[in-house]
C-alpha cells in the first residue's frame, strides 16, 4: 500500500471500482448532459443526467423492465435488442424534456465494438438524440434485431428440441417462439415511437422550419 505525506486515499467509489472520476471530470467539463448506460446480470439501464453543484439531476431515465410492463416486451431484458429499445425510450423521453444532445457515459463498462452499450447508444440516436460517437463501434442492424438469436434458435429447435426449451424457457414462458424475436423487436419498438409521436412531430417540425 503506498504511503507518505502526499499519499491520498481514494474516493470510495473508485477504491470499489464503480467510478472513474476522471473520465466523469471530463464530461462534466463538457457542459453537456451525460448519456449513462449501465447494465447489470439481468437488466439495462439508461439515463440522462445532468451535472449540477449539488449533484447530479436524472432529467430521463429509462430501465428494461418497463418494456416488459409497458410495452408488451417479451423477449429477454439485457441482450441487444432490448438495450437498443431501452436507449431509444431513455432518449425520447429526454428529447420530450428538452434535452437534445448529450455525451455517452458508459462507466467502468469495456468500449467492446458492437456491445450492448453501444447497441442502447444507438437506440438513442435512432430517436433523434445527439450523442458524439465513432459510427464503427455500433453493433449491426441485424444484432439490433435479434436476428442472430433468431437463427441460433432455430438452429437448435432443429437440432436439439430439449435443450431448446432449456435454453429458450424466458421466451417460450412468456408466449413468444425466439425464432420469430425480430419481429416482435420491430413491433414493439413501434409501440414505443408512437407512444411519443408527439415528441417525433414537434421535433420533425422544427427541422423543417430551420431548413
């Protein structure tokens, strides 16, 4: 352990290895709103939140989970899919605040290309959100699908019917067949931009009088 005069412990929350203050120096530095995505072993979590001198303000916020409660989700709550819809959902709410760019935090989780941090930061842009980023680091349109578990459950319904069932239990409970996930994906992200059309219109209109 290093010691000395000049020796500083460590903020709690970096000695736990749950933030990096200097990388969250930086954003605060930017003025802008932080786009904070942040997954657990079961869930997605996105929010907005911008940095005052009491502390940090979550203008928008939205969790997995409610695609399931809200919005007739059935698949799983922490792949892909259902990380794009959960940024998309956090973004538009956040929009209908007031909120049109912001900066991405993803914390303490690894920069993977194609991860599903990126897959919720690209849920966000995809409702109009302003987020600086490398276009390269998204995952591809048909990961956002789910069309590779789509072909991997086939594959297995195929295959090995059991350990199908096994593997598939969430899905199959809930009523819906995995192979047909990139539908559903398709139906239930309509679902949630029309449930802020009005966000949409207004922000179509005021692209349209800029011009």
């Amino acid at each position: 352990m290093a010691r000395g005069p000049r020796y500083k412990v460590p903020r709690r929350r970096r000695r736990e290895g749950k933030t990096n203050y200097y990388k969250r120096y930086v954003m605060v530095l930017s003025r802008k709103p932080r786009l904070v995505v942040r997954r657990t072993n079961n869930y997605i979590w996105v929010q907005v939140i911008v940095a005052g001198l009491e502390g940090d303000i979550t203008v928008a916020a939205a969790h997995s989970r409610e695609l399931v409660k809200k919005y007739g989700w059935l698949g799983g709550t922490k792949n892909t899919p259902a990380a794009y819809l959960t940024g998309m959902l956090a973004a538009l709410r956040a929009l209908k605040a007031g909120i049109k760019s912001a900066v991405l935090d993803i914390g303490l989780h690894r920069p993977v290309k194609g991860s599903r941090v990126f897959a919720a930061l690209k849920g966000a842009l995809d409702a109009g959100l302003e987020v600086p980023h490398s276009p390269e680091i998204l995952p591809e349109e048909y990961r956002i699908r789910g069309e590779h578990i789509a072909k991997h459950a086939a594959m297995l319904k195929e295959s090995d019917p059991q350990l199908f069932e096994r593997r598939f239990s969430l899905y199959l409970t809930r009523g819906l067949d995995p192979v047909d996930l990139p539908k559903h994906f398709e139906e239930v992200r309509d679902k949630i931009l029309e449930s802020y059309k009005d966000v949409l219109g207004r922000l179509e209109s005021r692209e349209a009088a800029a011009q």
